[in-house]
C-alpha cells in the first residue's frame, strides 16, 4: 500500500504548553453514535476513481483473491483459510454495521469501477450480464470503535497486491479518514500496524498521522513474537491541516 504522493496533512504536530488548554477547548467525547452503516449502500463514499460501499457477503470471492495471498497475511492478524472459510469470513464481516460500543466495525469495500468482479469476467457479454455486473472489490477499509467513552476511531486497510502503488489505497483511506471525522466526530482516530510493515506506515503518514508507539511483543503470530506501530491523529490537527 505504498503510496509515492506528497502528505495530505502535516505529520507532526508539535507538544506545547497550551496543549491541554487546546484539548479542553475540543470539548468533551462527542460521537454521533448510534451509526449504521447500511446508509452508505444508497449513498457511498466516492473518489477520484473508486468507490466505497458496505461490504456484502457476494464481495466473498473477490475479498478471497487477496485473502489468500501469504504477502497479504504476513501483515494482518488473519489466519490462512480455504475458500469456505474465507466466505464465512467475509459474511461475518458484511454483517457488520453498526457502531454503537466499544468493538463495534463496519468494512467498505473498495470497488474500481468498470473492472468487473472475478465472479463476472468470466461470463458471457450478453446484454442481461452486462445489466447485473458487478465492479471488482480490489481491498477493504474498516472503522472500528477503540472508545466509545474517549471518543476514539481505529482505522484498518487491506489492498489487494495486484492494485497497489496506483495511489487507490491513499484515495480510500482519505476519504474513510475524512468521513470519520466529519460525520462520526472522534476526538482521535489511529491505526495499528504490524510495526515491519512498511507500506501502511508510509500510507499513515500521509493521512497525517504520526507515530506515537511501537509496542513491543504485542502479538504472536506466524509462530513468533510481533513489534505493533500506533499511529494517531486528533480531530483538531485534522481541521486546522483544511483551514
């Protein structure tokens, strides 16, 4: 996911004395909650050329294209699963839609119009086909609620590899970063990351967010111990990067 473009906000935000009166002035946990996300079906989240939508348990056999990909789980907590898993996986994670409490997500699918779903590019262009196609889902972004209480938003991103270095991981993380903010309003949002992995770290800085840990040993998985990267934004560096 990593992305040669310039930064959207700055991304370091230095700590000054008034900081605490700057939090005080941000007002106390506000989140527009309850939220569900099934109004993004009608309405979805649009850019330059993708377009994001609820996640829906047909995504399954695209979601599975990268699903399967070792590279692609070396960075992620997933397990490798056989396709039926993987289908269950992608249900589960479809049905998703409303964050109310602490744990609560929902996963947009990141769709590329006019590239059709690998359900799709196989069969007849007949004019009934073309009328029921379906654009090919080539990642997925999920919002997930770290705190209701503190007001606080984790975002998480998976682009397949075939897709990525083209900027869409970038467009899709923007307009998800912009969104939270702008229609959930979190004091803070942040990202967890495998603390090797790169690419995302890249794409974390160019939304703006700075690296506030690396948590040490935090996860075992592949059979060995993984370093996790925190990465954070506040809502009030977010608005003062648009002014």
């Amino acid at each position: 996911m990593h992305e040669n473009a310039t930064p959207d906000l700055a991304t370091t935000t230095p700590i000054t004395a008034d900081r605490a009166a700057a939090a005080a002035a941000d007002g106390p946990p506000a989140l527009r909650f309850p939220f569900d996300a099934a109004a993004l079906t009608e309405t979805p989240l649009t850019t330059e050329r993708l377009v994001l939508r609820p996640l829906e348990a047909s995504d399954a056999a695209d979601v599975f294209e990268y699903q399967r990909i070792p590279d692609v789980l070396k960075y992620l907590p997933w397990p490798l699963r056989d396709r039926a898993e993987a289908y269950e996986h992608t249900a589960k994670r479809a049905a998703a839609r409303v964050l109310e409490s602490d744990g609560d997500f929902f996963v947009l699918a990141m769709t590329l119009p006019g590239t059709p779903s690998v359900d799709d590019a196989g069969s007849d262009a007949s004019a009934s086909a073309a009328a029921t196609a379906r654009d090919r889902v080539i990642g997925d972004m999920m919002v997930r609620v770290s705190s209701a209480k503190h007001a606080q938003l984790e975002l998480g991103w998976v682009v397949h590899p075939d897709f990525q270095g083209k900027g869409y991981a970038r467009e899709a993380a923007v307009a998800i970063r912009d969104f939270a903010f702008e229609t959930l309003h979190p004091h803070r949002i942040q990202a967890f990351l495998d603390a090797r992995n790169a690419a995302s770290a890249a794409l974390c800085e160019r939304l703006g967010m700075r690296r506030e840990a690396t948590i040490l040993e935090e996860q075992y998985n592949d059979g060995e111990w993984q370093d996790t990267a925190l990465y954070g934004l506040l809502r009030r560096e977010w608005a003062a990067a648009r002014e």
